[in-house]
C-alpha cells in the first residue's frame, strides 16, 4: 500500500473542503483549561435555552476534558467551524465564522477579531493518504438503445378511427346496394402504419479498474487569549474515495 503524507500541502490542498466541496468532521478530545467564552448568534428562552436567532447570547464551556466533534464547512459567504462538546446531554453546540476569503493552511491562526471571539485559535492539520492496490473486474451499468415502434393510425390516435373508412361506411348505409352505389362493397381500409424511434433502458456490463483511497486527518487547535492557553482540542477524520482509472463501455 502506497501512502502519501501531505504535511505542506497549501491552502488549496489541505483545505479544498472549505471551499465548497462539502463537511469534514473531526471527531476528538476537548480538554478546557479555563472556562471559555463563546459569543454566539442566537438568544435564550425563558428556561435558558439557547436558540439559534439573531440576538446575540453567550455560551460558557466550563473547565473538563469532554468528547467533542468540530464540523468544518461553509455556509454561504463565511466559513464555519461547528463545535459539539458532550459536557452536557444534549451536546454544548457552538459556531465560529470567519470570512470566506480567510484562507488557512496546514498551520493555521484565526485572529479573535476575524472570529468575532475574545480569545484565537491556532493549530495545525496533518493529512496522510493511503492509497490501495489497483483493481478490476465487470461491474452492473445501464445503456441507453433505440428502438423502432409501429403502430396504426387508429391505434396511434386512441379510441379515433379512419376518417376513410366512415365515410365509405356512411355511403353504404345510405344506399346499400342500390343503383346510387356502383362497384363492389369495399372491405375496411387499411391502416397506414405510424412508426417512431424511442430509446430504452436495458441492463449491461462494463470492465473498469480502480483503486481506494483513503484519507486521514489530524487536527490539533489551541484557543489562546493572549498567552494563556483556555484549551486544546484534539481530533482525527478518516474519509474513503473510490477512484475509477478505466471505464469501458457498457454491453
């Protein structure tokens, strides 16, 4: 097994993820120094709990080490780091936004004044991938094939019938047999055929070959006020790809 370890990736590498191609969450240890303050969007109710609106609360985490996940995304023009701390049931949930256009690399600080925070966060994230053996074998597709449809007129048209044949039919009715009719009684005419081209769905296989690959990734963030150290969290987010190299065409 290959592996790769992307320590000085850049910003583009290390987090494309910010940048619209989707979540990661790192799943990890918190461990609280001091209680931290964090300035959220959102109000309290008449019990104290906090709610997501736009008058401005503040949620305190108290001093412990708790098992907490940190979802980094984007939502519209910001970036988001969302903080979920088991230190009570539900989770303590928070959010830290910074503009979109602040970009972080392996090693990263976030300014308390780009977060809209009294304290920074520092860190650094280290991604190793892992890349397995190449392999191959058919795999189940789907093929898209004409094919041609006939049908006659009267039953192209539904319920309808040949305007030809009623009028032949109204003439015999009228004079059947008699001297205003010359010639044989005609039988039913024909229906002229209608045909189209449809494209249907019909099963297949193809060949292809691929590989997996895996990638981890640490993170570790400090939340600093000054040079008092409030906490450090801890955490580790494992993802796998399947990545096609060759696909035949599908029989």
């Amino acid at each position: 097994m290959k592996q790769r370890i992307l320590a000085g990736m850049g910003i583009a590498a290390t987090l494309a993820f910010l940048v619209g191609c989707g979540e990661i969450t790192f799943s990890g240890l918190f461990k609280v120094n001091e209680p931290i303050t964090f300035a959220q969007e959102g109000k309290s109710d008449q019990n104290g709990n906090w709610q997501n609106f736009r008058a401005p609360v503040s949620v305190v985490l108290p001093a412990g080490q708790f098992n907490a996940k940190a979802t980094i995304g984007q939502s519209g023009n910001q970036k988001t780091i969302k903080m979920e701390v088991s230190n009570t049931n539900p989770a303590t949930v928070v959010e830290l936004k910074f503009d979109k256009n602040i970009n972080i690399a392996d090693n990263f600080t976030l300014t308390a004044a780009q977060l809209k925070q009294n304290f920074d966060l520092t860190g650094n994230i280290v991604t190793k991938v892992d890349r397995s053996p190449e392999q191959s074998g058919n795999e189940y597709c789907t093929v898209q094939q004409p094919q041609t449809v006939c049908r006659g007129i009267a039953e192209s048209k539904g319920e309808e019938t040949d305007p030809a044949l009623e009028a032949v039919q109204a003439e015999i009715a009228k004079f059947p047999g008699g001297p205003g009719f010359n010639g044989p009684i005609p039988g039913p005419v024909p229906h002229t055929p209608v045909c189209n081209t449809i494209w249907v769905t019909r099963p297949g296989n193809m060949y292809v070959r691929f590989y997996y690959e895996t990638t981890n990734r640490d993170i570790t963030a400090s939340f600093m006020q000054g040079v008092k150290n409030l906490g450090d969290f801890q955490g580790h987010a494992s993802s796998t790809e399947r990545v096609v190299t060759y696909q035949g065409p599908c029989y």
